[in-house]
C-alpha cells in the first residue's frame, strides 16, 4: 500500500511541476533594465499570452515584440517607454493592454487592427493625440486616458458601441466630439479635469449610463439635464 501510495504521490507531483512548468512559459515577467534580456526572453518563449514589464527603467518596446503572435496580455507600466512600435498592430490576439506611467507621445495607428482588444489603460503620459484608428476596436470595453496632454478626442468615438467605461480628464481638451452620444454601452464617464469649460454633449442615448464625474468647468449640452434623471448619479470633484 505503501508503495502504492508513494507511486502516486509521485506521479502527482511530475503531473503538477509539468503544469506549473506549462503555466510558466505562458507568461513573461521581466524585472531587471537590459533590452536585449529581454529580447531573449521573447524569442525564447514565442507562445507567451502575458508579457510584464513594471518599474524596469525600460525606453522602448523592442520590435521583436511582434513574434509574440499569442499574447493576449501587454503591462508595459511605470517606466521611461516614449516609443510604441507599429508592429503592436500584429498581435491580434490582445485582449488588454496597459502603458500607464511613461513618457509616450504617441500611439501607433496600427492599434486599430486589434479586433479582441477590450481594456486600454494609456494614463499618465504625454499624449498629445490619439489615432483615428481607435475608433475602430470594436470590442473595447474599457478605455482610460486620464492625465496626459490630449487637445481632442478621436471625432468617431461614437463607434465604440461596447464601452461601458471612458476615463477621460485630466487633459487639454477644447471640446467633447457630438458622437459620444452614441456610446450606447456606456456605464461611467469621467471627465473631470479634462479642459477648462467643456461641454458634455446630450447623452440621452445612452440609457446605460449610472455615472458621470465632473468638476466645476464642465458644462451639459443645454438639451441635456443629467441632474434631473434618477438613475444616473452626478459626481462632482
């Protein structure tokens, strides 16, 4: 019985190293500055669906990125990033991607070929401008941009017909584009310190809508009195 046993125990744990070894190349942590480790690392595990980078004092995302065809999750957060190549655009497989706290100026328009795409995080960097071609991710559910230097919003934003959450301020915005009326998903809206007398359009459309958080610049379409509805709470910060 003894031996029995032991067989067991034995095979169970060759079983859950295996899998624990199996889970293990499906994820890249990386934690220490040099790229070209890092670069290693990805051709290394070509079938990688998570790839993190946090604190790494990393400047840049190396192309080799794009042989990671798998992932599904990109943390590229708290370091010195300024540049995102356009090969991000091949990884179709993206559910969530997060750039938060860097220095990027720029967004590739290739971000628009990510069809699966349903969490983008791009807060606290130096966006001036975000591409078009944003207005295109069908499945996005989450968008935040909060603090960076955005002077407009995409004007077709409206065609993300799936977002339930959009952080907007703090930015420069000078106005809200009309088609944010037709977020029809949409469940929270923060623009709080997104430009100084913005306008929210009418959006009465927007049936879903529990939440909306303002400061005292922002101002309602003048056909639109969000006060005055029951359900949708006014948030002023």
């Amino acid at each position: 019985m003894k031996k029995l046993f032991g067989a067991v125990l034995m095979a169970l744990m060759v079983f859950v190293g295996t899998e624990a070894l199996a889970q293990g190349k499906s994820k890249i942590k990386f934690s220490n500055e040099k790229v070209e480790d890092l670069v290693q690392q990805i051709k290394d595990n070509p079938n990688a669906e998570v790839l993190y980078l946090f604190r790494n004092g990393l400047d840049s995302i190396p192309e080799e990125i794009g042989l990671l065809k798998n992932l599904k999750e990109l943390t590229v957060s708290s370091n010195n990033i300024t540049y995102v190549p356009p090969v991000i655009g091949e990884l179709t497989n993206l559910e969530k991607i997060s750039l938060k706290n860097n220095k990027i100026k720029n967004i590739p328009s290739s971000i628009g070929n990510l069809k699966k795409l349903n969490d983008l995080e791009l807060d606290n960097n130096e966006i001036v401008v975000l591409p078009e071609t944003i207005c295109d991710l069908e499945n996005l559910e989450t968008l935040s941009v909060t603090n960076n230097k955005l002077t407009h919003l995409p004007p077709n934003i409206g065609n993300l017909k799936n977002l339930y959450f959009l952080y907007i301020g703090p930015n420069h915005l000078q106005e809200l584009p009309a088609s944010m009326a037709e977020l029809e998903s949409l469940v929270e809206l923060n623009v709080a310190g997104s430009g100084q007398m913005i306008v929210v359009p009418n959006m009465e459309n927007c049936r879903r809508l529990e939440k909306i958080y303002i400061d005292r610049t922002i101002m309602f379409d003048g056909s639109y009195d969000p006060f005055r509805i029951p359900r949708l709470q006014v948030i002023v910060l």
